[in-house]
C-alpha cells in the first residue's frame, strides 16, 4: 500500500508525498523512507497483532515461500 507506494522507484514524487502524508495522518512515521525496516519488530508492533498474525501464518502455509521467509515468520509468530 502505501509504504510500498513511497518504495517504489516507479512513482512520482507527488504520489510518494502524497502516501507520506496519508501515512502520517494514521499516526504513521517513517524514519527513513529510503531505509526502511519493514521486518523490525516496532514496525510490527504499530500494527493490528491479529493481522500480523493472520500474515505470517499465511507466509507459513504458503508453498510458494522459501524455507528461509517461513523461518523467520514462525520466530516472529513466537516472539508475538
């Protein structure tokens, strides 16, 4: 969505401002659009835990996800 949005090399600089202030109207900071820690724990900690949950369950089960991704996703659901 939107973080995606800031990411991506693809898109104007208008709509990554614009994603930058939407985020901010949720209460959303980024620390450094450039550098971003999506896997980091304080950033999975400013969302939904049952969604977070519900994802990585998801990237578990998927078959089209490497051993090393369903790894890390199960340490994650354990320290949730």
């Amino acid at each position: 969505g939107l973080k995606a949005t800031i990411n991506n090399p693809r898109v104007s600089a208008e709509a990554k401002h614009e994603a930058q202030n939407r985020l901010k109207e949720m209460g959303y900071e980024m620390k450094d659009p450039e550098h971003e820690d999506f896997d980091s724990l304080e950033s999975i900690n400013q969302k939904n835990p049952e969604r977070v949950a519900a994802g990585l369950k998801a990237t578990v089960h998927n078959p089209a996800v490497s051993e090393e991704a369903k790894t890390r996703a199960r340490e994650k659901l354990v320290e949730m």
